[in-house]
C-alpha cells in the first residue's frame, strides 16, 4: 500500500499508549507519507519528542511558542493547512473535551481548531474514563456534528491492571484505517469536480408582524451537511440557507433569505448555472394573508388569522429545468411517509426523494442523526439505517453523481 504524496500530522497527547505511536509514524513513512508530529506538554513524559524526530525524520513541535529565530510566521496556522489528514493517537479523555468546547491552550488544541482538514481520533483511556457519559457526549459531538472520524479504542487489559474498553487500537489497525481514510477522500475529492450544485436549508419565516412570523423547527443541519459534503467532492456549491444557528461552512458561497419567496427567487436566479438542486429546506407552506407594518397590540388581535399558500419552489423549478440537470426533493412525514413521497415526487417531477422521518428517536428535527428512505424515478425505495447527516450528506452526494451521469445521458448539454 502507497501513501506517496500524502501529508500527515501525527498528534500525540498525554497517555500511556503513546509508546505505539512511533510504530504507527514508521509504518505511514515506509508507505511513503510525509510525516510530521505534534505532542502536548503531558506527551512528552510517556514519550521523548526525539524518538518521534528519528522515525519521522522531522522536528518535533511541543510547545507553542517557537524559539527566537526558530519560525518566523504562523506556526499554528501553517502547520494546520499543511497535512491532507490529522491523527490524535493517543487521544485522551481531556484532550475531546477541550476540542469540544473549543479551548486552544497548547499547539496541538489550536491546530485542530484551525483546520478545516480530516481529523481522525484514536482514543485511549481507562474503561471508566470511556464509559463515562460527559466523554460519550464529547464524542458524539466531535463526530456527528462536527465529522470528525473514529478508530474505536480495543477491548483489553489496562496498564492499571483494569479490563474493558479504551486501549488504543495497534498501530498495524491504525494504518490500514487512515490508508482507507485517505483513499476514500482522494476518490471523494474529485466526484463533483466542475459541477454546481445549489443546496437549500432551514426553515423560512412568514412575518405576522415586524415581531412576530410563522415558522418550523428545521435546523438546517442536514442542508448545512449536504453543503459541506458538496464541497469536499470537489463541487462549486452555492447554500441558501433560511435563519438557522450554524456557522457559514468555509468554501461555501452563502445566500441568507428570510421567506419562502426569497428562497425561490434565489434559487431562480441561481437554477440555469446549476446541475443539482438539494432541496433540503423546509419552506413554510403558508404564510399570512395581511401581514402588517406595526407590531400588533394584544387588544388588537384578530380572532383569526387568515393564511395564504406560500410560493411552491419545487414546482417552479419543475417548470423551468432541463433533463441535464438533477433534482431532488426532500419530504418530513409523520403518516403514510412513502406514500406521501412518492406522490410529491412524481407531482414535482423529482428525479430523488429523501424521505425523513419522524417515527423514529434520533431522526427528525435538530438531531445530529437522521434516519432516511430514497425514493427514485422508478419508484424504487431504499430505505438506510440511522446515521449521522453528515454521514447520510456524503451517501446522498454520492448518488447525486451517479444520477448525474445518468442525466447526462439524457441531455448531455444545457441550453
């Protein structure tokens, strides 16, 4: 197996496993990697920095604060572009919980929060440390929300004589798991290479009243997660997002709208440069009849309040697409969900459905996992197991590119 050409950034913090981690720096640099390592104050007692300089054949940083004269520049900051992939191997109990609340008080916490590269995390702990609910929380959400990747610690004896879960996986289990890491971001960086793709997210607001609006619960993750997993495939993306409490994703042309109207007109205007809608958004249906100019006074209330139907995107979009372009729907149900699907499939001409699900825990609204059913043109369903967004994000963008060489086929030019 070659990793020739690959950068790689070995992240070592304070654990007893660290005497694994120069085996595991060997064998990524007799695959051909270009190897450098970081290690925490707490590192260096497990390990001396100069056995990870002899099998890296690189200087090691430790502290960060570079000599006078060492490193003149950014030492963080250029140290976090450089890699195609990041591993904490050992990564303790202390060091997910500072990622997690975003502390950056050593060179390898403010690396990892400076980089918008792959981090892979090898974690190593006591059994009770793994098991315990504030790192399973951590943990969750350095991987589900933030996609951060895992190599589950193995089941074993403990250097305090404990058994369980929490050694750190072997180095020879370590590397076959970052070559297929990096293997597949390779394959996954050039799948939408040259496409536009716009992806739609969130909810819209219809206003009342300067204070007041209708809305849902949408979060906006999902959208926000086919953005990202967009983008890594190599696709020019464009997110016209509805309010929602996410951060804009580096690399991502962004359009904040407020209605529903506003969404459709953006995602008019940006339609006849584009080859995939995702349609993850939740546009409000309806929206008031008469909204007013001045905040309604209590004793002003009406005893109804008339609704009207909100513009229906997709249905525009239908009227104006081409064969060459690919659309896909998304659909929330709480009855009759594949039913219901299809029908709006089939109404809104949708060349995909992704059928979301309520019924089940962990799947719906503001979860970082969710639980989906795809529903074609053939009215083929394939229904996934519950997963992450993100995770669901990189499967859906898979079977976007292969629809879109089908509907190349079928109109290999735009007018």
């Amino acid at each position: 197996m070659t990793l020739a050409g690959r950068n790689i950034l070995v992240g070592l913090t304070g654990g007893i496993a660290c005497y694994k981690t120069p085996h595991l720096v060997r064998l990524l640099k007799k695959a051909g990697a270009d190897v450098r390592v970081m290690m925490t104050e707490s590192a260096t007692r497990f390990v001396a920095p100069l056995t990870l300089e002899s099998v890296a054949q690189q200087p090691v940083i430790t502290d960060m604060w570079p000599k006078p004269g060492e490193y003149v520049g950014t030492r963080h900051i250029d140290t976090a572009e450089w890699p195609d992939l990041i591993v904490i191997a050992p990564t303790t109990a202390n060091l997910m919980a500072k990622a997690a609340a975003g502390l950056c008080d050593d060179f390898v916490t403010t690396v990892i929060c400076a980089t918008s590269k792959p981090i892979v995390l090898a974690p190593a702990m006591n059994p009770e440390m793994w098991r315990h609910p504030v790192t399973q929380r951590n943990l969750r959400y350095l991987v589900d929300e933030l996609g951060w990747l895992l190599i589950d610690p193995d089941a074993g004896e403990m250097a305090c004589d404990s058994y369980g879960i929490g050694r750190m996986a072997e180095p020879e289990a370590m590397f076959d798991r970052l070559a297929d890491i990096l293997q597949q971001t390779h394959a996954q960086s050039d799948l939408l290479a040259g496409r536009h793709l716009i992806v739609t997210a969130g909810p819209t607001r219809e206003p009342v009243d300067p204070v007041r609006f209708i809305s849902n619960r949408s979060s906006g993750k999902m959208g926000y997660a086919l953005a990202e997993a967009a983008r890594d495939a190599g696709a020019r993306v464009t997110l016209i997002s509805g309010p929602t409490a996410l951060a804009s994703p580096p690399g991502v042309a962004m359009e904040n709208v407020e209605t529903t109207s506003e969404m459709r007109d953006a995602v008019m205007r940006q339609l006849s440069d584009a080859d995939v809608l995702l349609m993850a958004a939740a546009p409000a249906d309806f929206t008031p009849a008469h909204a007013v100019d001045t905040k309604m006074k209590k004793s002003e209330r009406p005893e109804t309040l008339p609704l009207s139907a909100a513009p229906d995107i997709l249905r525009s979009v239908a009227e104006t697409r081409t064969r060459a372009q690919v659309i896909v729907g998304f659909a929330l149900e709480t009855d009759e969900g594949v039913a219901n699907a299809r029908a709006k499939r089939a109404s809104k001409d949708l060349d995909m459905i992704v059928l979301n699900s309520l019924v089940d825990e962990g799947a719906g609204f503001d979860f970082a996992t969710n639980k989906v059913t795809l529903i074609d043109r053939s009215d083929q369903e394939e229904a996934w197991p519950m997963l992450s967004k993100r995770e669901v994000a990189k499967r859906l963008i898979k079977r976007v590119a292969t629809l879109l060489s089908t509907a190349a086929i079928n109109e290999p030019s735009r007018p």
